[in-house]
C-alpha cells in the first residue's frame, strides 16, 4: 500500500504491506476557493481592508484571489513581504501590522497594533487549526496572537494544566477572545482546510472547530505514523509537535510514533531551542518562569515518555536525537525499519496523514 504524507512543500511516499496497514485517516483535498473568495469580497467591502493572520497555504490561496479580483483590495499582515513574496498580485497594497502600541478597552487589558483596536470597520482572515493549548485557533485567536502584547503569554498563565487539549473548551481560548471582546469593527473569516485547500469559512469557535475537524476514536494499534500537515503546518518541530499530540490516541502506550514534519525552519520556539540548549531544566519548570512556547515542553516529556518516536525531519541530527532523545530518519524506508525493529515485522501501524486536520477522540 502506498500512502503519500505531506512533507513540507512536497510529499513523503510510504509504502505498507497490507497486513501492516491498520487505519489510515487521511483528508483528501477539495476547494471551495471561488465561493470562498465571493463570500469574502462582498464581506470586504466598506472595510479598510482584510488583516491577514498567517500564510498558511489556504489563506495565501484566497489572499491571491481576493487580490486578483479586487484592484482596490488592501491588506494588513505580521510579515507583508512574506505576504507579497506568496501572493505577487498583493504586491504595494500590503502593511505592516504595526508594534503594540495603542491600549486596548478594559481595565488591565494591556496593549495591542493600532490596525487592531481601530474603529474602522476590518475583516479577520486566517486558516484555522487545533491547538493543545487553546484548543482551537480561530480568526479571532490568531488575531489576538499576532497583535496582542502577551497574548501567549497569558494563554499560558490561564490554562486548565498542563495535558494537551485540542478541540477542548478551555480558559485560554476564553481569555484570548476576551482581549477583543470589546473591539468594535472586526468581522471574522476563519477557513477550514481539507487536504490544505480552502474548503469552508466559518466564524469560529470551538463548536464549529469540533465539527470540522474532530474524528471519532479508531482502534490504537502498536504504532503510528502522523504527518503534522505539510507547509504551513510543519516549518518548525513548535508547530508539528502541537499538531501530533491530538493525533496520539491512534497508537498504543509505549508504541512506535513516526513523526513526519519537515522542520526546515528549525525548533521553532524559544522554549524548545532553550530546551534543547539545556537552559529549560526542571528547576526553570517548578519555578513557573515562562518564554514563548513553554506548554511544549511538557507536550514533549509526555511524547518522549510515553511513546518510542522516530523523527522524519530535516532537522539536524544533534537536536532530534540529543535532548529530545527522538530516533531520527531520513526517509520513511528507515522510519519504518526502525519502528519494525521495535514492535515486530507483523506489527499494524495506523496512519494520519494530516493531524493538522485531524483530531482523533
């Protein structure tokens, strides 16, 4: 059997022999893209234009359209050269979304972009995707991530524990969302990838999130292979690692996971490269200090812990297989020889090419 797993920009082929394969989730592509686009323009217009969140390929996808249909289309973005690298139409009409700088209504509530608490009407774009910590990552979520003085930060310091959470109602969704709460102005177009296309716009929420995105339990078997999600998803081992976690019920305690992430960015957050550099010790963990990314260490210790894991990245081996303490692997040939070597040549491996879309119960 021959199952193709998102890998970065391409993809990485996997081939099983029948009585290997145990159950494959995998979410084949299907775009909605022209009415998505339609949808979006008529909401766009009277605004000052659409604050683009992040260039996940199905927002860049409905970026580039929106562009080329609309002359007079502006958009505001974190990286706006990285928006007009993605999206040529785009090009003059981007900027940057400004340093936090303005405060935001409410007490205690600290400050954000001035593009984020004008009164002007805006439309909120971004893809959406699970997340162990606040559950879901909507429009509104990302917004308040990417233009909010701490918003990680307090997500972090108003979590429920340290167990992963995707798709799970949570105060730290609740207090990102309520940093906006009083914004006048803001419309949200959060869209819903299949097979990393544009397949739906919702408003958000995790409601709506549960009924995209979440799938119902398989049996676990002694091994799994999970695909983080490919670009947009798996740049860094930060972002595949959030991925993973909800995607483990498919494998057994103490069984093989094979993660396929291409990683070509690196470790990601400033926890996991202090991590791996040994500046994050338990003592820094008991202590409650707190950097960017910090609920990814104890997402790892549990993968580390709990499962045997085998890398198929581009990281360097010196990170993969140094603190992490993952096997690595070059190519799924090697992956699969390693997990076999484990469990045993008759072992079932189930497989999830895209956890970035799948959440298992």
């Amino acid at each position: 059997m021959e199952i193709w797993i998102p890998y970065g920009e391409v993809e990485s082929l996997v081939t099983l022999k029948a009585e290997n394969l145990g159950e494959t989730l995998d979410t084949p592509p299907e775009s909605h893209l022209d009415q998505i686009a339609a949808n979006l323009l008529e909401r766009a217009k009277g605004t000052e234009g659409v604050l683009v969140c992040d260039l996940k390929p199905p927002t860049v996808k409905v970026v580039k359209a929106l562009a080329a249909q609309s002359a007079e289309m502006r958009f505001v973005a974190p990286a706006p050269r990285r928006l007009e690298a993605e999206v040529p139409e785009s090009k003059e009409r981007v900027t940057q979304l400004g340093p936090p700088s303005a405060r935001l209504p409410g007490e205690g509530r600290g400050k954000a972009s001035p593009e984020v608490v004008s009164p002007s009407k805006r439309l909120v774009l971004a893809t959406g995707e699970p997340d162990p910590l606040l559950g879901y990552v909507d429009a509104g979520v990302a917004l308040a991530l990417a233009g909010v003085e701490g918003a990680r930060r307090l997500a972090f310091e108003r979590r429920a524990g340290d167990e992963p959470g995707p798709l799970k109602d949570n105060p730290s969704y609740d207090a990102l969302t309520g940093l906006l709460s009083g914004l006048t102005g803001l419309s949200y177009a959060t869209l819903v990838a299949r097979g990393g296309e544009p397949y739906s716009v919702i408003e958000g929420g995790m409601k709506e999130a549960r009924d995209n995105y979440s799938s119902p339990a398989i049996p676990t078997a002694k091994g799994a292979i999970i695909g983080a999600g490919g670009k947009g998803h798996d740049e860094t081992l930060s972002h595949s690692i959030r991925h993973v976690v909800g995607a483990l019920s498919a494998v057994k305690k103490g069984g093989e996971v094979i993660i396929v992430a291409e990683c070509r960015a690196g470790l990601g957050s400033t926890a996991l490269e202090n991590f791996c550099s040994g500046k994050v010790t338990d003592g820094f963990l008991k202590r409650g200090s707190y950097v960017e990314g910090l609920e990814e260490i104890y997402y790892l210790i549990q993968l580390r812990d709990n499962y045997s894991v085998t890398l198929l990245s581009s990281l360097p081996e010196i990170y993969a297989s140094g603190k992490l303490k993952f096997k690595t692997a070059r190519g799924a040939g090697e992956a699969l020889d390693k997990a076999f070597g484990s469990i045993g040549r008759a072992a079932k491996l189930n497989v999830v090419t895209r956890a970035s879309e799948t959440v298992l119960a």
